[in-house]
C-alpha cells in the first residue's frame, strides 16, 4: 500500500518510532477520538442524522494502523484483501460479513 510506505517515511525521517504496543494504544486513542465525535455530534445516540467526524481524525486513525502495520511487517494491502475475502465466505455461507460471535 503506497499509503503505508508514506506512513513508514514520515515516522523514519521524523524519528518517532516506538514499539507496537504504544503504536497500538495510538490507534486506540485516535478511535477513541473518533467515537468521541459521534457521541458529540448525535446527541449521544439521540440524532444519528447528525453524525459528522472530521476527515482528519480518520486520517490520523488510519496513520496510526498503518504505522502500527508496518511495525509489526503486516502488508496492509494484503491484510485488508484478507479481510475482503473472509467477509465474501461469511456472505456466502451465512448472508451477513459478522462473525457470529
């Protein structure tokens, strides 16, 4: 994904790396953010219509997986491709991409 390898540029020529499980806190955070933004946005639930999160917080969520991805030598194209697949098979077999647990 050339998006990751932006993301491992920037983390390497800013010098910030830090070991995965910080990197995944990060990720963490910046859904927590997120989640924060809908809760604000829609009245806490009371108007879903409402929902707005701003596309940088999304962009920050996503640098920090990606970053968390290429910590870990997960190819994120590759693992969402994965993904991709696993929720077709649950499609077919089940008619829904949940897992069922």
């Amino acid at each position: 994904m050339k998006q990751q390898q932006q993301v491992a540029a920037f983390v390497d020529r800013n010098d910030i790396e830090t070991p995965p499980a910080y990197r995944l806190l990060d990720v963490l955070g910046e859904l927590g953010e997120i989640a924060a933004e809908v809760n604000e946005t829609t009245g806490y639930g009371a108007d879903p219509s409402a929902l707005s999160v701003p596309e940088d917080e999304i962009g920050d969520a996503l640098f920090a997986l990606l970053a968390l991805c290429e910590q870990l030598d997960i190819d994120a194209d590759r693992a969402l491709s994965q993904a991709l697949s696993k929720y077709d098979s649950r499609l077919d077999s089940n008619g829904t991409p949940a897992s069922g647990r």
